[in-house]
C-alpha cells in the first residue's frame, strides 16, 4: 500500500499576505482608539466635576458674609478644643499644647464670642509637688484659698478646745464629784466656802440652801446701776436683820444694818455686837450665825454713826419704823419714804401691809428674800422701788402739804394816828 502523505499547510505570508496586514492595521486603530478613548473620558470627568469659585470677596456684601463665616469657624475650633482639654481633665492626662494655647499666639478679635471658661474640679491635697505643678499650671489661687479656708477650720477648732468651759457644765462636773466623794457642810457661810474650797463648792452649797450665786448676780444688776456715784446721796436707804432675845426668843435685838445710796450702791453694812444673851438667831430668814456677831461692832457706836449719816436725808425703807424701833432712833415724819404704806403700791398688790417680797416680784419682776434674807439686798430693792416712782411720789407729798396751809396776805403798812 502506497502511503498518503499529507499537505502541508502554506504558509501565512504566501497565502495570506494582505491579510496579515490588514490585522495589523486594525490592531493598531484599536490601540489607538483604547487610548484616545481613555483620554476622553479622563477630559469628561474632569469637565463634570464642578468649577472652584473664587474665594476672595469682592463686593462688600461677601466681605461681610465672609468675615461672620471665619468667626463662626474659630468659635467651633475653640469650643472643640475646651471639650478636649475637659475631658483629657477628667481622664487625668494633661492636654497637648497646640498652637492657639501658646504665648505667642495671636489673641482673636474682641468681637468674637468667648468661649466660657471652662470649670475645673478641686484637685486633692497630695503633697508639696502637686502643690508646684499646680501654680505653674494655672492653678495655685484656687488652692490657696482652700488651704486659708483649711487653716481657718483648724484655728476654729483649736480656739474651741481652748475655750474655758460654761458654768453649768462645770457645775455639773463638780456636783457629780460631790456626790461620789459625799462632801456635805453645816451652817457654813457659802462664801467662806468659796474663799478655802472653791467657787465650785460654794455654789452648790448656796443651791442647797436655795441661795443662787446667779440669782444674787441678776438682781444686782436689776437694783444697782453700774458704774455710778458710791457716796452718800440726798436719800439713803436702810434696812435691819434681828436675832431673838429672852426665854423664846420673842424679843429682838439689832444684828445687822445696812445702808445704800440712791444708785443702790451700799454705803454702810455692819454686824453689831449683841447687848442680851441671843435664844433664837433666826438663821433661815436673817441668815445672821453666832460667828457673825460674835466680834461686832458695839450698838452705841453703830447708832452714832447711823444718826449722824441720816441727818438731813430722805430716808427709804420698807416698814421703816420697826428698824428705828430698833436702834432706838427717830426722823422726821415728812422725811421718810415708807414702801409698805405708799397708795400707789398698795392698790397694784391689792394688799393693805404688802411685803417687800411681793413688790419686788410685782413691780420690778425681781425675786428677793429667797431663802436667807440680806439686809443689803433689801436695802437696794426698797431704794429701787422709790427710784421708780420718785418725782410722782415727790409731787404727790409737796400738793398735800400746799393744800392745808392757807396763803399768807400780803403785808400792809398801817398809815401813822394823827392826833386830833
């Protein structure tokens, strides 16, 4: 068998020659219309995107719309930067400096709206560095304020550990150290207590008694006008404590007498020695006790003295003859001023004989006679209560007296007999 043998092909160049340049050619044209057609629409989208305007202002319109644009733009920026210090503040961390916190920073216009100030809270105390950082930071007159204020409350506070302590407290202190020691006293006069023992002492005693030092203190201020005349004056005051005589003590005898001037300043007190065997001293109204009179002074003396100092005075006092009876004295009537019998006084209390007790706490609103009585504190409240009522009481006595003496008729000169 014969073998066939295949053609081969021919070739590209003999055959097909023009061809071969035809896809050439249009391989080219397809290059370029790739490329010019990339060009195109790179050219299209760059003429679609919208054309910048110019940003200088040119009328004076824009020139004003301008201007409120750029200050709302720095107000924004500054407002953006205060919230960013805050909150770097409230992290603990400390804000970056940037440019507009500089020193060399232009400051912004005075029109432009400032930004509040941003409100910080009170760092703690933590030291002495803090302390440093805190002033180069802005911060040290806000601290110092707080450390015045922290020296202040600690002054205060040293000033009230310091301070001595009331009364009332100390009293109570000392009352309840009596009671656990049981300290107790008869017949002692609480103010020799209070020169040995204490005032402590001395007051508790004298509450015992139902004598308060406090008591005495107020109305002393209610009767005695501080800081006035210590002499004697136009009227004189007197009251008198008794201690019994006899074989019940019925009779009295003077123990005690006082005077006071017309500010109820005391003028005269003295004890006086008794001329009988004492049966009753009396110690719960005239508070008088045998160490008091036992080196008195001598009765004649103490009556000398008192007439010569009431010779010539208005003479004040609450019952005033039974303590003339007693020192065995007289006055003249229209120179006494007697409390208990003064109308006035009288119809206030609607009592025909009032105490001197009720007078004081009626008119004067002052407690008196309060256990032990003193002759100097009536004495003074007696003047007091003449004080009160002096001109009106004065001018009452002068129209009585005026009222019963008829006017005396002028003199005539009788004409001389003539002889006839």
């Amino acid at each position: 068998m014969s073998k066939v043998r295949l053609k081969k092909p021919a070739d590209s160049s003999q055959t097909n020659g023009p061809s071969k340049q035809r896809d050439k050619k249009n391989k080219r044209a397809w290059r370029k219309k790739q490329f010019f057609g990339k060009k195109a629409q790179k050219t299209a989208k760059k003429k679609a995107k919208p054309e910048k305007k110019d940003i200088f202002p040119k009328t004076d319109q824009e020139f004003s719309t301008n201007w409120k644009n750029l200050l709302q733009v720095l107000a924004s920026d500054k407002t953006e930067g205060t919230k960013q210090k805050k909150d770097s503040n409230l992290k603990g961390k400390q804000p970056q400096k940037t440019a507009t916190d500089s020193k060399y920073f232009h400051k912004p216009d005075k029109h432009t709206n400032k930004s509040k100030q941003n409100v910080k809270p009170p760092l703690e105390k933590t030291g002495r560095s803090e302390k440093d950082g805190n002033q180069q930071n802005g911060k040290g007159p806000t601290i110092h304020k707080q450390y015045k204020a922290e020296k202040r409350k600690r002054k205060e506070e040293k000033a009230e550990k310091n301070k001595p302590m009331d009364k009332k407290k100390k009293l109570k202190e000392v009352e309840i150290k009596t009671e656990k020691l049981d300290i107790w006293f008869d017949d002692v006069d609480p103010d020799d207590i209070e020169a040995t023992v204490g005032p402590e002492a001395a007051d508790i005693v004298r509450k015992r008694n139902g004598i308060m030092k406090s008591d005495t203190e107020i109305t002393e201020k209610a009767l005695v006008k501080e800081h006035s005349f210590e002499g004697l004056t136009r009227a004189v005051a007197m009251d008198c404590e008794m201690v019994g005589v006899g074989p019940d003590g019925e009779e009295s005898i003077l123990a005690r007498i006082s005077l006071c001037n017309i500010y109820g300043k005391c003028v005269y007190d003295k004890y006086v020695k008794p001329t009988e065997k004492v049966t009753d001293y009396r110690t719960a109204v005239s508070g008088i006790r045998p160490a008091d009179i036992e080196n008195g002074e001598d009765f004649r003396t103490v009556q000398k003295e008192v007439a010569q100092i009431l010779k010539g005075r208005i003479l004040v006092g609450h019952a005033i003859h039974n303590d003339l009876k007693i020192l065995l004295l007289d006055h003249p009537k229209k120179m006494i001023r007697d409390t208990q019998k003064y109308k006035p006084f009288k119809q206030r209390v609607k009592s025909g004989r009032p105490a001197l007790r009720v007078l004081c706490k009626e008119i004067l609103n002052v407690q008196v006679q309060k256990g032990e009585h003193s002759s100097v504190q009536d004495a003074q409240a007696t003047m007091r209560l003449y004080t009160m009522v002096r001109k009106q009481w004065e001018a009452e006595l002068k129209a009585s007296r005026t009222v019963g003496k008829q006017p005396k008729s002028p003199c005539v000169p009788k004409e001389p007999k003539t002889e006839t």
